[in-house]
C-alpha cells in the first residue's frame, strides 16, 4: 500500500508539472482587419502593433483595451515594424517607396516624420534599437548593396550608411523578408554588436562584418531565413518556404556565437512545424516561433520543438520588462500566451 501511495503521488506532482506547463493562447483584440507585422511589448502593460492601412495600435493595460488609429497622409501604408521605448514614443517604418520613418512621443496623438528617401527600389525591412538608443534599419539592396540607416538618439534622426564594400553586396535574389520585422537584432554587446540574415535565392548570416551561408533552405524567392533572436553567446534562426508553409525541410538553425573562428551552425533534432516567420527567447532553454503554419514551443534551447496551436501569426515578442507574450497576425489578431 506504502509503494502504491508513493507511486500515486509521484504521478500525481508529474501530472501537475505537466500541467503547469502547458501554455494556452487567448485571443485579445480582433476589432481592426489589418494585417498586423510590428509588435513591441515594452513591458507587461504596454503594447504597441503596428500594420497595413496606416494602422497602429496601443494598449497601457496589459492588452485588456486597445487604441486604434489611422495615421492621417499614411492610409494607404503598411507599417511592418514598431520599436516602442515607453507609452509616448514610438517609431514606426513603412514598406515600398518612398521609405517612411515616423516618431511619435506624444502617445501616438501626432507623428512627426523623421525620414524619407525616395530612390527608386526602396523598401525598409526591419528595425532594431539597443538599450542605448543605437537603431538600425536593414533594407532590401539598392545597386545590388544593402540598404543600412543609422540613429544614434532614439530614432529621431537618420543617417544613410553607404557601405559599398563587397561584406554589403547581396547575391542575385538575395534580399530581406519584412515578415516581422525581427530579421536584425542590435546590441551594444561585443558578442554581437549587429547581426541579421538574408533569405531568397541565396540565405546568409551576417555577423562582424563577416557573411556565412546558413544551413536553411534557399533557391527560391519563398524561401530563407525570415527571423533571428539572440541570447547572451547564441542564437536562433527560423524561416522556411512561405509557399509551402506545413514544409518543414531546413526551417530552423540554431547558432553558437562564442567560437572565436566564427559562429557555429546546427539543425535541431525536431524542428518546428513549417514555416515560421518570428522566433523569440523567453528564456535560455524556452523558445517560441510563430508562422501562417502555427505556434511551436521549444523547452530545450530549440533543439526539439512542439506544435501548441495551428492558428496563424506573424510575429510574436516578449515584453522587454516583463513577462507577458504577445502574438499578432491577420486580420487584426492580437494574442497572449500563458504558461
């Protein structure tokens, strides 16, 4: 009886764990149907989503309500990437020509526009800013170069960064997904001062000025890399074949960024479930990717990963101070994801 006691309890606490683990996603706000790509959760109560039609919202109460707003002159535009710093201040970038950078810090009550460039084939990816105020912006190539723009004060103003030197040439198809807008990540970090990756005909890594081919499927204008997060020494890249988005063949490459001969590359054990548009760390062990094909949650660094959900998001972000998760996607989706 004593065995059975003991193996009833153990049971018992394992089925609570599991249980405890089990994450849930909960719908918060459909009201607007907009395609929603920028997402920035500043911390457990603030949340800032950016979109098509012009569209930004914001939420100061952990997503229970949201703002809408159509920025007037910008109706038309698709806002594809949000950095937000607080409840006031906001810069959002829009896609096509000619490239938009605007800035709020007034809560979205005005947009001051801070940026413009009109030459012919530009279209601004993704955005990323360090603790310090340091913002880049990547963009697809102009003269077969990356498009690079520089802030050093939080966004307000912009500088072009030429950079033709051949670690900035692009191959023939080669050029950025503005899938999410988390192609990039900044730090004032040594490891990893700027590192983002490419996708299309050709995928590449591209870190301390320095390219490395990434082991993910490439060869078509669909596929490559879409997303990369960093954690301390590693990293993580996901992406895919959006055309066949349930395809799983070379979605996913994990990084280790400490050898002094470069950065490693491994392919987990099981990958997600198709193609993935973002992928974030939510600690050093859990991770969390997201796509038109689902929610996949990894408990083991990315080495192994589970489908929780088959409903379809493009991106998903972890409040910079905080804890909550959020996901965005289609038709004005916006979501919460619990443990």
């Amino acid at each position: 009886m004593r065995l059975n006691s003991f193996l009833l309890l153990i049971f018992c606490l394992l089925t609570v764990h599991v249980f405890a683990q089990s994450p849930t996603i909960s719908l918060l706000d459909t009201s607007r149907k907009v395609s929603i790509r920028g997402l920035c959760v500043v911390n457990d109560n603030v949340i800032w989503c950016s979109g098509s039609n012009g569209s930004v919202a914001k939420s100061i109460d952990g997503g229970k309500t949201f703002t809408w707003q159509t920025i007037t002159g910008y109706e038309k535009r698709d806002f594809r990437d949000i950095e937000a710093f607080d409840a006031n201040t906001a810069v959002i970038i829009a896609v096509a020509e000619p490239a938009i950078i605007l800035k709020t810090k007034d809560g979205g009550q005005t947009w001051k526009k801070v940026f413009e460039d009109t030459t012919k084939g530009m279209f601004l990816d993704a955005m990323d800013f360090s603790k310090n105020g340091m913002g880049w912006i990547i963009g697809d190539p102009i003269n077969d170069h990356i498009f690079k723009a520089l802030s050093i004060d939080f966004g307000d103003s912009w500088v072009t960064i030429a950079g033709l030197d051949e670690t900035n040439k692009l191959r023939k198809g080669e050029a950025f997904f503005a899938s999410s807008g988390t192609n990039i990540k900044t730090s004032t970090d040594k490891v990893y001062p700027n590192i983002f990756a490419t996708g299309g005909m050709a995928s590449r890594l591209f870190y301390k000025n320095k390219t490395y081919k990434l082991p993910i499927v490439q060869g078509k204008e669909s596929t490559g890399a879409n997303s990369i997060d960093v954690f301390k020494t590693k990293a993580v890249v996901v992406g895919g074949d959006f055309a066949n988005d349930k395809d799983t063949t070379n979605n996913c490459v994990l990084i280790n960024l400490k050898a002094k001969s470069g950065p490693t590359f491994t392919k987990p054990q099981t990958p997600p479930h198709g193609y993935k548009s973002c992928v974030v760390y939510i600690n050093e062990k859990t991770l969390v990717a997201c796509g038109t094909s689902g929610v996949d949650i990894s408990y083991d660094g990315g080495n192994n990963w589970q489908l929780i959900s088959t409903q379809s998001f493009h991106v998903v972000q972890k409040a910079k101070h905080g804890n909550a998760i959020l996901l965005a996607g289609s038709r004005g989706k916006i979501a919460q994801l619990s443990f």
